[in-house]
C-alpha cells in the first residue's frame, strides 16, 4: 500500500497558541495550510475533526523509558534508598533486549497518551533508537553516563557516548537526535561533567542532566565543592543554552540568575519529585524570570505513567498550592510547557500548529461524559481530560494511532513479551 503523504483534518477545534476552528493540511512531514476553506479533495487521507481537539503533540522533556520494566520497584522511598537499594541492583541485569522492549512497551504508552516526542537517558540506547524508528515518534536519546568519579570508567562512558553519536545521531528521517547525558554533579567526576560539555559543544548536541533534584544533593555538593549544584557546573564551563536540566527543585535565587544568563532549559517532573517526596520545583519563579521550562514524567518506576496529560493538570495543581495563589500558572503557560517550550529546550521544529512547522498532531475526543461540555478547550484539556481521551496521533506526517488503535506498534505482543521478561530483573 502506498504511504499517504496527505492528511486534512477537516473542521476542528485547533488549540495552539490560540483557540479556533479550522482545518489542517498536512503534506509529507509538514503542516503546509491552516484554512477553513480546505476541502475533502485536498488530501489524500479525512480526518473528521468534529468535535474534537486538535492540538500540538505533547513533548516529554525528561525520561527514562526503558524503566517500564520497573514499574512498582520501590514504591515509598526517598531518592537515595530508591536508586541504591531497588533500581540499580535490578539496572544491572539489564541487557539489549530488555531495553527493547521496556522501550517499546513505553511507546505504546506514550503514542496512546499523545506524546509525539521525548528526551530520554538511560542505557543500550541503540535498542531504544530501534524501537523510536519502528514506533514513529520523535526522540532526543543520550546514555546515561556515571563514572562515580573512577577514571578508568569516565573513559569507558565517554566512548559509549560517541559510539552513540556516531550510530544514532540524525537517523530515522531525522527523528532520532543524540544527546549527551552525564547522570548528574554529584554521580560524575568534574572531569566527565567538563569531557561531556566538550562533547556536546563539539558536535553541537543537547546536554541533558539532573540537578538539583534533592536537598541531600544540594548539600552534598556544596560540601564537596563548596558550590551549589548550578553554581559548581557554571563554574566549571557545563551550562549553556543547550542545556536541559531535569528538576531543578532546590535553586537559589543566584542560580536561578545564572539560568536565566546561561539560556538553561529547566525540565519540571512533578509526578516524581511528589512521589520520591523531593520536594516542589519553583516553577513559577522560573518563568517569571523569562526562564524556559519544559515538563517531564522522570521513569515510570518514580511516576508511575507516562501520561502528559495528568503531568500538565499536577504541573498547575502544585504551583497554586504551593504558593497559596489559584491564579498562578494559568492553563496557556502549563499548556506551553508541555508543547512549545518543550520543543525550544531540545531544539525541534515542533511544539505548535502551525503552517511550516513538523507535522507532530494529536486529535482528542471530546464526546465523553468528563469532557463535557466544553465551554473552553484548553480548559479541558488541562483540566478535564486524561490521556485516554486521546483517539489519534500524527508524528512527522504519519499516522501512529487511528481511533485509539496503535499502528505502529503490536501492543498485545509488547505487552506479553514485557509481562513474560520484567521479571528476569
């Protein structure tokens, strides 16, 4: 069968950065016209846009796929006792082809939820850029890289990381980025930490890692280098506008400047720093400062899903109790943190439906009973809807899910293969 390399989604209600009603032209992996006055002979493929919500793809700015394998491992613990105790003993008996299929497993997950995109750190980061081509969704994947300040093993890191660069940089029609990933400050060596920057600079990729996660490392550090998380790696030359970081929960007013100065995207995990009880991001002091903050699940074993939707309506929720202000992150800045600024962080062509921009599209389905009646649509969304409302999603022009029924991916076979596997951990 020929790909269709034409899709109209006729008479929607489009949320973007406005709400209206139109129709969507998309053309290969583009969105070529926003009109209304499109027409069925215009695309090879209808979409039936009524009474539905078209909206950009939701990006996860900070993931760990594969940890669909450890789903309920360590429930109840702080961070510390939950990564040494639970998840790096099991991390250990990982090999290629768990890493498949927790990766594919996590696909399903994500495409059926409405996630089109997502920056992942993790290990055998080959398999998960294997699983991305077949899935169709988009991806900026970098290996996880802990030397625990032993050289012999900064060295070993490094060449996995370029391994990686080599074989998966800017393949899969280009939807496969790599990026590199340095675990966080007080997990590698200064030397890896200024060999990464190096790295990333040289071949101009994305830098993607933890800080501040906790207040344990907060102070760890500060002991250790008598610098604060965001000051010791300013200090050392690591944070530039092509930096990611995930969390970010314990800044001081200082670093929150030195953010704001270096151009760092910060990547919000609310679901995970409520579960490891981290504590709460400042994220509205974040974006009062003009700093760009995107919104993350973390791994499913510290959320335990990997739905967007329920991360956007947390995201709200913890900032207006946080501050004891409801009219704090109001529903367009939670909904551009989960689309555009998303895209700016990891540098995608994508975030927002527009005539030129990548053809990353999801279609919600309004027609249930907690969806209705729509009085404002990015209301509902943030607010009303759950990732199952999602019916289809477009990712670089094709079709990855069709009226709830994935395409691209087996998911009873991923579903058995995982269930059979997870448990050779």
């Amino acid at each position: 069968m020929a790909e269709t390399n034409s899709i109209l989604i006729k008479d929607t209600t489009i949320l973007s950065d406005e709400i209206k009603k139109s129709s969507i032209l998309v053309v290969d992996d583009t969105i070529q016209e926003i009109s209304t006055s499109l027409n069925k002979n215009d695309a090879e493929k209808v979409i039936d846009g009524t009474n539905k919500i078209t909206m950009p793809g939701l990006i996860n700015t900070h993931s760990h796929v594969a940890m669909t394998l450890l789903r309920g491992v360590g429930d109840d613990q702080s961070l510390q006792t939950w990564l040494e105790d639970y998840i790096w003993p099991k991390e250990s008996n990982l090999d290629e082809e768990l890493v498949y299929w927790g990766s594919k497993l996590a696909m399903a997950e994500m495409i059926k939820t409405g996630t089109t995109t997502f920056n992942d750190m993790y290990f055998y980061m080959e398999e998960t850029a294997k699983a991305v081509d077949e899935s169709g969704m988009r991806a900026v994947l970098g290996y996880g890289m802990i030397d625990l300040f032993d050289e012999e093993k900064m060295k070993s890191e490094l060449k996995e990381s370029e391994k990686l660069i080599k074989k998966c940089h800017n393949t899969c029609d280009n939807r496969v980025t790599v990026a590199v990933t340095p675990h966080a400050p007080n997990t590698c060596s200064e030397e890896l930490l200024i060999k990464s920057n190096e790295l990333a600079s040289k071949n101009d990729l994305k830098l993607h890692i933890h800080v501040s996660e906790t207040k344990k490392e907060v102070e760890d550090i500060k002991n250790n280098t008598g610098k604060t998380p965001f000051e010791y790696l300013d200090s050392i030359g690591v944070l530039n506008s092509n930096t990611v970081a995930a969390h970010g929960v314990w800044p001081t007013s200082n670093e929150m400047d030195i953010i704001k100065e270096k151009g760092v995207s910060i990547a919000h995990n609310p679901s995970s720093n409520m579960k490891l009880a981290s504590g709460i991001a400042p994220v509205t002091e974040y974006l009062d400062k003009g700093i760009n903050v995107g919104i993350g699940t973390d791994g499913v074993s510290s959320n335990n899903n990997l739905d967007m939707f329920s991360e956007m309506k947390l995201t709200a929720f913890l900032q207006k109790v946080n501050t004891l202000n409801p009219q704090v992150l109001p529903t367009k800045d939670t909904f551009a943190m989960a689309t555009k600024n998303g895209a700016k962080a990891l540098g995608i062509n994508a975030g927002s439906l527009r005539e030129g921009k990548l053809a990353d599209i999801v279609i919600v389905d309004t027609l249930v009973p907690h969806m209705t009646p729509v009085r404002d649509a990015l209301s509902n969304i943030i607010y009303s809807s759950l990732g199952s409302d999602v019916d289809t999603v477009i990712c670089n022009g094709k079709i990855l899910l069709e009226n709830k029924v994935l395409k691209t991916i087996n998911e009873q076979e991923v579903i058995q293969e995982v269930n059979e596997r997870a448990f050779e951990l």
